[in-house]
C-alpha cells in the first residue's frame, strides 16, 4: 500500500512536471512568435524608413545636382562670351597693327615727297630773290630815287587809296550786314539744324528689372525679405514690387547713378542665380566698377567723336553721368551733343573758334550731373565745375549766360544760347505734358496778377521768367520793389519748378503834351472903318 502510495506520488509528480513543462513549452513558443511579429514589423518599419530617408536623399543630391550644373553652365557660358571677345580684340588689334603699318608706309613716301618739294622751293625762291634784286637795280637806275625813298612813297600813296576802299566797303558791308542780319541769320540757322544734330530714337533709362523665375524672385527675397533689404542698404536706393505686375521690381531713387548700379546688381543676380550676402557683395562692387568705368569711357568718347582737345579725366567722368540724367524726357549727354554740334556748325559759318565753341555747347548743362547731390542750380553748379578744372573764361560765361541770367560777354555764348533753344524746343525733343506746362505759366501769372497794382503778367521762356506790368499811378518805385519781392517768395513756397525763375517788374511812366495843336479855334478880327 505504501508502495503504491508512492509510486502515485512519484506517477503525480512526474505528471506535474510533464504538464508544466508543457506549459512553459507553449508560453516560450508564444514568445517567440510574438518577438518574431515584433521583428517583422520592425523590419518593415525599418525598411520604410530606410526607403524615405533613401529618396529623400536622392532628392537632394539631384536637387543639388541640378545647382551644380545651372551653375556650370553658367560659368561655361561666360567662358565663351570672355573667349569670344578676347578673340574678337585680337583681330581688332590685328587690324590695327596692319593699318598702321600702312600709314607708316605712306607717312614714309610723304615724307620723300615733302623732301623733293622743298628743295625745289629752295631753288625757286633763291631764283626770286636774285629778280627781287635785280628788279630793285633797274628801278633805282630808271627813277633816279633810292631804294628806301620809292619804299617811302610807294607805301604813302598804298595807305592812302587802302584807307579810301577800306572806309568804302565798311560802310558797304554794315549797311548789307544790317539789311540782311535777320534773313542770314535764319538762314544759318537752318543750316545749322540741317546739318548739326542726327535725330536719334529718345534714350529710356530703365527703371525696373522683370522677373520671371519665381524661384530666383523667392531666393531675391530670402527670409523675411532680408537679402531684398541688403540690395537696398548697400546701394541706398528703395526696391519695390510693381501693384499690377509683382514680377516687375522698380528701383526707386533720385540718383540716377545710384539707381543704375542698383540695376547691374538685380541683373547680375537674376543672371548668376547665387542670391547670399557675399554674392550681393560681390555683385555691388561689381556693378560699381563698371558703372564707373561706363562713365570715363562715355565722357572719353563724347569728347573725341567731337575733336574738342583734351579734358580733364574728373571731368570726363561728370561728363558721363549726364547719360543717365533727363530732363523732361530729353536725355541731358545727347543734348549737350546736339547744342555742341549746333554751335560748331554756326562758329564755323560765321569764323569764330568752332573747337571752344563746341567745348561749350557740351559742357553748358554740366551742372546739372550734381544738381541732385549738392545745392544750387544747375547753371551755377557748372560755373563752379568749370572754374574748378581750368576752362576758357569764354566757356565759363556761356554756361552762365545760357539762360539769361548774366549778360552775354562773348559771341560764342550767344550761339550756345541759341544752340540750346533749338535743341530744346525742336518736336519731340522733351516730353513734358502740355498740361503741365500751360499749368505751370498759369501758376506764375496767377501769383502775379493778385497783388495790387499789377496791370498785366506774362510767362516767357518756358517759365523760367516772369515779367510783371504795373500801372505808375497806384505803384511807386519803393513799392514796385516790394512787389517783386513778394512774387519771387510766394513763388518759392507755392510752386515747384524746375532750376531758376527770373521775375522782372517794370513801371513805365510817361508825361506827355503837344505843342501847336491844329485844331485851335481862329481868332476874328474886326476891321475898324
């Protein structure tokens, strides 16, 4: 019985073991497969993120590859452009070398030429001195006097008859001059128009820069549109995009220079496409240098395509700046050029200097590259630039009498004067609206008219002169005075116009009475008888 006891403990025991083993057997296999689930999501989480991060990087190196390349495509096609000046200066050069190799060539046979001339003038003129002479011998040996008495008299009565034919055609050739002055003078100047300025499409200053890659336009902008205020602060100019057209970027600013280079720089980087800090940088400097130089080399080329001699190389650049300055529409360099070429052709028809006459029809506006920069008007400003670097007096007092305001102490100001009217005034030359300029002399007559006294007002000279009628019986000489006081500051304060105004009141008193009146009664007489 004990025995079967423990042979049932022992049975139960190994059956418990058996069971739990089993038991356990089964939570391992669980286990394994629940790791196993877990390591196959793992896997395939794994796998897509692995997948992601595998496009994601092949995005960014095609993305980044795709920079590359614009890049180099970029610098190759700057490459061919340098390559292809660089070609294109050596056989200009080329040429140049065998064009003066020819000149050479003929200077050489002129030169043999000029020899062989003047020895036979040498031998020409010895042979007329040798008849001088002769001729002198037989004149003493015939008229009996001495050489230095037939001198004597031969020059008295030569004086005598020049005298007699010079006061005869002087008064012949002022009365024709004072008979034809007014149809020769148009004449001339139809001449001068005819032949002196070409009549060239008007120049546009660009103002604006088109963007059409609205990647560029969004790297230009940058984060919280710093790069677009970096431009801003380095050129010193306002950038703003257009209400209608947000692709279309003004540069707004009063400097035309300025606002040139701010140009260069929006162009280069739109071009280049590298829009950081450094490549703004970069690009400033740029712009800048060649902007500069852009200004030498058109003062340089204005000057020689006229033959006015050298000028000073500061004042060549201010020259150059006048291509980027307008005035109502009228580029300001080309018409100095056409005032330059007016007045040569008029100096040369009438015998005057034509090369300072052309010197002062292009330097006669030079005032107005810095009238936005420094105080004054612009025919001051060019009195000023003028002294500073050395001109002629008389070019001096045509840039200061252009206008009207000093008098005219040369005939070389006068053909300027007249040079800049017709350069002005000709159709289409400026492109002011009629209305503002009916509204402008209408403003300076209205001033006028509202004091007491004036008579009658009238704006002459496109508004740069106001002259003021009064009537003598209300206005004294104190008070017509202060009339042209009160008109020149009312129209400072009221009015906006362009450089200087002249006002001019004039009061014309006159006393008049008649002696021998016709029209007296006769007196009757009575005849006593």
């Amino acid at each position: 019985m004990l025995i079967t006891l423990l042979i049932a403990i022992l049975i139960g025991g190994f059956c418990g073991i058996y069971f739990q083993k089993k038991h356990y057997q089964a939570e391992l296999e669980d286990a394994r497969n629940k790791a196993n689930q877990i390591i196959q999501k793992a896997n395939v989480q794994a796998s897509r993120e692995s997948h992601k991060i595998e496009e994601d990087g092949k995005r960014k190196v095609l993305e980044y590859q795709e920079s590359i390349m614009e890049e180099l495509d970029s610098f190759i096609a700057d490459n061919q452009i340098r390559k292809t000046r660089i070609d294109q200066r050596q056989k200009g050069q080329l040429q140049t070398e065998q064009r003066l190799d020819t000149f050479g060539q003929n200077l050489e046979e002129l030169n043999d030429n000029l020899d062989q001339l003047h020895g036979e003038i040498s031998a020409i003129e010895s042979k007329s001195q040798k008849l001088v002479e002769k001729r002198s011998e037989v004149l003493q040996e015939r008229g009996r006097l001495s050489k230095a008495e037939a001198r004597t008299l031969i020059f008295e009565e030569l004086n005598e008859e020049l005298q007699r034919e010079a006061d005869i055609e002087l008064r012949y050739l002022n009365d024709e001059a004072v008979t034809n002055a007014s149809k020769k003078a148009r004449m001339l100047a139809e001449d001068a128009i005819e032949r002196g300025p070409v009549d060239l499409p008007r120049e546009h200053i660009e103002h604006s820069v088109l963007i059409t890659d609205n990647e560029t336009k969004r790297k230009l902008v940058g984060h919280d549109a710093q790069d677009i205020r970096y431009v801003e602060t380095l050129t010193g100019t306002d950038l703003v995009f257009d209400e209608q057209d947000d692709n279309l970027l003004h540069v707004v600013t009063q400097d035309p220079i300025r606002r040139e280079t701010a140009r260069l720089i929006l162009s280069n980087l739109l071009i280049t496409k590298q829009i950081t800090p450094a490549s703004i940088e970069q690009q400033v400097q740029k712009a800048q240098d060649e902007v500069n130089a852009n200004l030498r080399k058109s003062g340089e080329q204005v000057v020689a395509s006229l033959h006015i001699g050298w000028m000073h190389p500061d004042l060549l650049k201010i020259l150059g700046r006048l291509k980027y300055r307008t005035s109502y529409g009228q580029n300001v360099l080309n018409h100095s050029i056409e005032v330059a070429q007016i007045a040569g052709v008029l100096a040369a028809e009438l015998g005057i200097d034509v090369k300072m006459a052309k010197r002062a029809g292009l330097l006669h506006d030079i005032g107005k590259a810095i009238d936005h920069e420094v105080d004054g008007t612009h025919v001051e400003l060019g009195v000023i630039l003028a002294e500073t670097y050395g001109e002629d007096p008389t070019i001096i007092n045509a840039i200061a009498a252009h206008h009207g305001d000093v008098d005219v102490q040369t005939p070389i100001a006068d053909l300027i004067e007249a040079g800049d009217s017709i350069s002005g005034g000709r159709p289409g030359a400026r492109s002011e609206s009629v209305e503002d300029y009916v509204n402008r002399l209408k403003g300076l007559e209205k001033i006028a008219n509202q004091h007491i006294g004036v008579k009658d007002s009238y704006a002459i000279q496109a508004g740069r002169e106001i002259r003021i009628l009064v009537d003598p019986k209300i206005v004294d000489d104190s008070q017509n005075k202060k009339i042209t006081t009160e008109v020149k500051n009312q129209i400072e304060n009221e009015l906006t116009y362009p450089g200087k105004i002249k006002v001019t009141t004039i009061r014309d008193f006159r006393a008049i009475a008649y002696v021998g009146d016709d029209r007296r009664k006769k007196r009757k007489f009575k005849v006593a008888k």
